[in-house]
C-alpha cells in the first residue's frame, strides 16, 4: 500500500507532548519518517511507546518514530538534531509544536498585571515565538533548497482571542500567528509555490501546560473551565484525535493552495458571540 508520506522525513518539536505525540503518529501511519523532538530523550521515547501500546502496527511504526533530543532555545541542540535529520535525507514537513506557559506569567485571581514575573514572561516568549523562528531556521533550509516543503505551526485560541489570566502566552501565541503569514509570504515569493507555511489554533484541549488552570485538585473542571466548556458549542474540551484530520489536509497536495492559513479546531468556541 502506498502512504501518502511515504519518503519523506518529518520533525515535530515538542513532541513528547500530548498532542505532540499524537500528531507524530498520525504522520508515521502515512508513511514518513518522524523524528520526534523533546528536550530529554527519554521522554521522547516514552511517549512513543506509550501512543504505540496496543497499536496492530506498533512494530512497523516503531521504526519510524525516532526520538530527537531537541532544545529549540539551545542553538548547539539544534544544530546536532538537524545533522541527525540531515542523515535521513533533510526535512520535508517541520510541525512546531514546542511550546507552552508558566503559571509566573499569568495573572492569577489575586493578582493584578503589575504582580507579573517579567523574567517569565520572556521565558514564555521565547519559547512559543523565538523557538519557532530557530527551529525555523534550522529545519526548513532542507526544503529552500528543494522548493518544496510544509510548515505548520502549532498556535493557539489565545492568539486569536485573547484570553484572561495568560497575558504571555496570549501575546506570543498571536505572534507566532503573524510571523506564519509573514513567513508564508516571504517563502512563496523568493522559493516558489512548493513551500508551505500554515498554522493550526487548538481550542481548549486538556494538556499537563494548562492542566492546573482547567481542573482542581480532586480532577474536577474548575470555574474557568467551565466558562469555557459553556463558551464552546460542541460543550467539550478537545482531544489529540481532533487535530489529524486538519494536519493530514495541511501537509498533503490537497492544500497545496493554502498557504499563510489558520485553521481552528475548537469546537466553534471562536465563532461563538456567548449568547
């Protein structure tokens, strides 16, 4: 059977995550080979083992989910990953999905914006923004010379709508919005229509990031929670599964006409006026 990936390599950054590790199999089971980056590689392959338990083609797939120690802040890190990923014949498609917020950085029910840890804010900054433009950098130089490629950032609802409590993570993740139509742009104009730069916004899905904002300590929605649970029409928070029917449309030839798009998956909360 021929995969619509099949022989082409592809890097997630943050991808021990729980999306993260859902997308990197959704790409595997298309036939590429994915590295999947983190910052320590034994939870990379830990995360991989864990979304292959119970797989019917866990042994096939195995052996193309690579486990990349990846930092997208340290430039040595970067510099390392990308020769591993030069060896299997350079990057086709980059999924930016490293990123994530520090409760420092947002405004808690206490507080107000001028108690704000600035040193966290620009750790959430650099994370979710610069992370993006060096993994960027050092993963996409592979299809600049190809003309050909998919970049897809992972962004968010708060880049859309900005949300209460989490001022840095809002801020970079609008940001990180804009600089995939500037980059869409830039990419299209000087290397040619091949070469891809969209953006994916999750709605509200429940990660270990945002883990203590949406639940208490006995597991139950907290109040923000459940605003946004009343906020979202479909009246759920979103799971991995969601994201790989718009994933697999954005890295295909189906979509080789959009370019510099953001495609939300949340359940109509940014459609939603709240009455």
């Amino acid at each position: 059977m021929i995969r619509m990936l099949e022989n082409q390599v592809a890097v997630i950054t943050g991808g021990s995550g729980v999306l993260g590790r859902g997308m990197a199999l959704t790409l595997a089971e298309d036939g590429a080979t994915v590295f999947v980056g983190g910052t320590r590689e034994q939870s990379v392959t830990q995360a991989i083992e864990a979304v292959l338990g119970g797989h019917a083609q866990a042994a096939e797939l195995r052996q193309r989910l690579r486990p990349l120690s990846l930092n997208v802040l340290d430039a040595a890190s970067l510099k390392a990953a990308a020769e591993m990923v030069a060896q299997a014949g350079g990057c086709d498609i980059l999924v930016n999905a490293a990123g994530g917020n520090r409760p420092e950085a947002s405004v808690g029910p206490e507080q107000s914006f001028f108690d704000l840890d600035l040193g966290a804010v620009d750790e959430v900054i650099r994370l979710n923004l610069t992370g993006t433009f060096a993994a960027t950098q050092t993963f996409s130089t592979s299809m600049v010379e190809r003309r050909r490629g998919c970049i897809v950032n992972i962004a968010s609802m708060a880049g859309l709508r900005p949300l209460t409590r989490v001022v840095g993570y809002s801020a970079s993740k609008a940001a990180m919005l804009n600089f995939t139509q500037w980059l869409a742009v830039e990419f299209a104009q000087k290397y040619g229509e091949g070469l891809r730069v969209n953006a994916i916004s999750p709605g509200f899905f429940l990660t270990e990031q945002n883990r203590y904002l949406m639940l208490d300590d006995q597991g139950e929605p907290t109040a923000r929670a459940r605003s946004i649970l009343a906020h979202t029409p479909q009246g759920r928070l979103g799971v991995s599964e969601d994201l790989i029917s718009t994933l697999r449309w954005l890295v295909s030839p189906e979509s080789r006409f959009v370019t510099g798009a953001n495609i939300p998956v949340d359940g109509g909360f940014s459609a939603f006026g709240g009455v």
